[in-house]
C-alpha cells in the first residue's frame, strides 16, 4: 500500500480579523490545548507569545505578523497571527498571500466590522479557503445569528454552522456540534482543556433540529449526488457530509461556522477539529503559477524532489543588523549552505542558517521542504516579494505589492553625529516594512517618512529608540495629497 504523502498532514492557515475581535487570544488557546505552550499568556497582561514585541505588549494589540507552528490529531498547523489595525493591513496582505487557509475571526457583539471587510477581500484575492469563528458568545449584547447574517450580507459568503450556541451572553453554556448533534461544554476550573461531551438538552433540541436540517441542505447544495440522495430522503453519514464540507470549503463554496468564547476558553478544539478537516492541505490546492526567466509560464508543485521555489514574503531585522527572511517554500529542499538564485536580481546567496519560528522564538533545523514557513539568514539581497530559487531552474513567482503611504512626518537626530545612524537604521526599516518609505526632501533638505497611518509611524519612531538607541525630533504628520486645477 503507498504510504500515504506527509504534505496532506499540514495546514498553513492565518488568523485574521477586526482589531480586537479576538485573534490573539483564541491563538494563545490554540497553543495551549495543543500542548505548544504550558501557560495561557493573555493580551491584556501583555504576556501573549505571540505579541512578543514590547510596542505590542504596551498596546495590547498585534503589530507584527508572528508565525508559530503546532500539532493537533497528528497534522501539522503552522499558524500566523495577523494585526486587525489598518495601519498594518501589509501584514495581512503579505501573510495571505503565502497561505493555504484563514480563519476569519468576529465578535458576537459587533459582527462584520470594516476591517474585517478589508481582510477577509484580500483572501479572496488570492482564493483563500476559509472558516469563520464567532467569538466572545458571552459578551452582553452577543447575537450569533445576526453574525451569521452579517457573513452572507457584508462578505457574500455561504456561511455553514458546524456548531452554535447554547445560549449567550452570561447564559452561554457550551455550543452544539450540529454534524454530531452532540453538546460539547468546559468546566471552569479546567481553563478549557478538558471538553465534556452531552447530550443535547430539551431547551436547545429544536433549534438544533432546524440548524442540522439546514446543514444537510446547504452542503447538499454543492454536490450533486448528495442532493439526489437529500431529495429522495436519504440518510447521508456524518463522514459523508464531512467530505463534502471539506470539498466545499476548498472550492470556496462555503465556510464553515463556529462558535465560542476564546477568553473564557470555550469552543476552542471543535475550531481546531474543523481547521484539520477543512482547511486545504499544501497538495489539495491548484499548482502555483510562475514564470522563469524567458516569461514562459510554468506550474509549481509541491514535490521535494523538483528545484526550489520559495517566496519571500517577510523581512525581520535580527540582533547584530542581520536580515532574516520569511520563506514560503513551494517547491524544492532548502538546506543550510544551499547556493540559491535571487530571481529579481539574478544575485546569488547562500542559505546561512533555516529556522523553524515560534514567534519571538528560532530553532534550528537542517532543512526545509515544500509546504513550510521557515526564516532563513543569508539571503543578503532579499526583499518582501522576491522570488529564491535553484540555480537549474530560475523562476519568479506573484511578487507581493503594498500600499502607498497616507500621511508623512518629518524626522531629524538629536545631535548632527546622530545623521548618519538614523538614515542607517531608517533604510533597514524599510526593507522590513514595504509602506514604509524615507526621502529627503529636496526643497528644506528634511528627512521625511510616510506610512500608513499615525500608529504605524509613531511604533516605527519608538523602534529606533529601542533598537537603535536614537531618540529623533518628530515634526508635525502632514496628510499626502495633491491638487490640481479644476476649471479654466
């Protein structure tokens, strides 16, 4: 019997979302249940592993995208947890671009909010499967059908309920697996490792009914067979169903609901047992287009054996000044020492070191394959959006573009010594960070910077502090805009 190919047990999926809609707490709660971590570390006490940043753990909010792996049932998550500001909306950008899979994150209270909009049209950009988990269930004011309703209208989605409710706000229970029909609830004093399994009760058992019955007919919808069979009456099986799910789901057809509470860790593994059953494995997706260097197209796929494909899709300044790049490896083995051809610039590099990432943490590994996010030293001529490759096969792949800037500020050192380092540190930020842009403005002769937004420039001034040791004299934000002559 063939044995059956690793790559299906891997999931590269995002968490993605409105600003504090729940991302980081419901990966702390991932972490936890899956065994990656020993400690639930909470936003609000600035102990998240993931916002490992001080400005981030200041703030409470994400600002840089942070990747992290686990395992659950045997398969492998590689996880990045996105920022929900629209200041850092790149980070989403550039993280989508190189994933398989996306959880989409709203709260019960405030449903689709405008970034959440944003977010979840740029994985539909790049065709992203996706499931959505209504959060914060026992919040006052929670409704999780206006949720659901929201998904249809706001995002032209076809939401599928795999689990809802039972009850909310301070009366929330546990939620109803409508694919099992069973009731799943967590005792307090277990901080949501340890899942009862139920019966579901009377108060619950029709509403239950009526959610199983439009789970039949919705999935039943998207395959032919099945609705003959749903038609005529028939009984379809719970793995059935699963298959025909996890079909959908990849084609885009549908995305599967979930609901819970991830602060009061509730509703947390029937998440993590739909991103296994769902959620596309690196094979299940179409081959990546590319184009090598005589711009003939060419198909990727995610075979060991085939030359090395791997984008660029994140730059990260390390200790000393030096650059680690985020690789998403298509195709091909990277290993340390491997020479790799820049395809932007015909450049050679050597591979220094392959990291495995956990957050603000490395290992060392001695090689990567196809499928995996993994952060490389080296790679000197690296910038977000170039393509790595073998020397035998020179391919590029979609670049990633970002943003232009909104508003500028203008910067100038403490002492005239202090010029050279502040431009020093300015141009590494900006190949970290592709909407962050530096010029000197040749009519004042100031250093001016753009970004995104007035956090996005006042975190990147508190960096050069932490980082660099400067402390710069910030002028007033000006808005870029243009004007032109409107009559004669």
């Amino acid at each position: 019997m063939a044995k059956a190919d690793p790559k299906t047990r891997l999931r590269n999926i995002g968490i993605i979302a409105h600003i504090d809609a729940g991302k980081t707490t419901l990966t702390e709660r991932i972490l936890y249940y899956t065994g990656r971590t020993h400690k639930l570390g909470e936003v609000h006490d600035g102990e998240a592993t993931m916002d490992f940043l001080p400005e981030e753990q200041t703030r409470g909010i994400t600002i840089m995208s942070a990747v992290t792996s686990c395992e659950w049932r045997d398969d492998t998550i590689n996880i990045i947890d996105t920022p929900g500001h629209v200041d850092f909306t790149i980070e989403v950008e550039r993280s989508l671009r190189v994933l398989d899979g996306a959880v989409g994150v709203f709260c019960a209270v405030g449903g689709v909010q405008p970034q959440s909009e944003t977010v979840w049209r740029q994985a539909d950009r790049y065709r992203v499967p996706k499931l959505a988990f209504i959060n914060k269930i026992d919040r006052v004011g929670a409704d999780f059908d206006k949720a659901v309703q929201e998904l249809r209208d706001k995002l032209a989605a076809t939401p599928l309920v795999i689990t809802r409710p039972a009850g909310q706000e301070d009366g929330f229970k546990g939620v109803i697996d409508l694919l099992n029909m069973r009731l799943y609830t967590w005792p307090d004093d277990s901080l949501g490792a340890e899942m009862l399994e139920g019966d579901i009760p009377e108060a619950f058992r029709e509403e239950a009914e009526r959610g199983r019955r439009d789970l039949v007919e919705t999935v039943a919808d998207t395959d032919e067979a099945l609705m003959d069979r749903y038609l005529q009456d028939e009984e379809i099986g719970v793995n059935e169903l699963r298959k025909a799910i996890r079909a959908a789901t990849i084609s885009l057809k549908l995305v599967p609901v979930y609901a819970g509470a991830a602060l009061r860790n509730k509703g947390v593994q029937p998440l993590l047992d739909g991103i296994v059953d769902y959620l596309p494995a690196p094979p299940d997706l179409p081959p990546i287009e590319a184009v090598t260097a005589g711009d003939k197209p060419v198909l990727i796929e995610p075979k060991d054996q085939d030359p090395l494909a791997a984008l660029v899709f994140k730059i990260q300044m390390m200790e000393q000044g030096r650059k680690m790049s985020f690789l998403r490896i298509y195709s091909g083995r990277l290993r340390e020492g491997d020479e790799v051809v820049n395809s932007r610039t015909g450049q050679k590099d050597k591979a220094g070191r392959v990291l495995r990432l956990n957050a603000g943490k490395r290992d060392r590994i001695p090689e990567a394959v196809s499928g995996d996010l993994v952060g490389v030293v080296g790679l000197r001529s690296a910038v977000t959006g170039d393509t790595f490759c073998s020397p035998e096969r020179p391919v590029s792949l979609e670049s990633i573009t970002a943003a232009d800037p909104v508003i500028s500020v203008a910067v100038e050192p403490e002492t005239g010594a202090d010029q050279q380092r502040l431009m020093d540190a300015l141009t590494k930020m900006t190949e970290e960070d592709p909407p962050f842009k530096l010029k000197v403005d040749s009519d004042t002769g100031q250093t001016v910077i753009s970004g995104m937004g007035e956090l996005h420039l006042e975190v990147l001034v508190q960096r050069l502090g932490r980082e660099f040791g400067l402390n710069p004299r910030v002028g007033k934000t000006q808005v870029v805009h243009r004007e032109t002559v409107t009559r004669p």
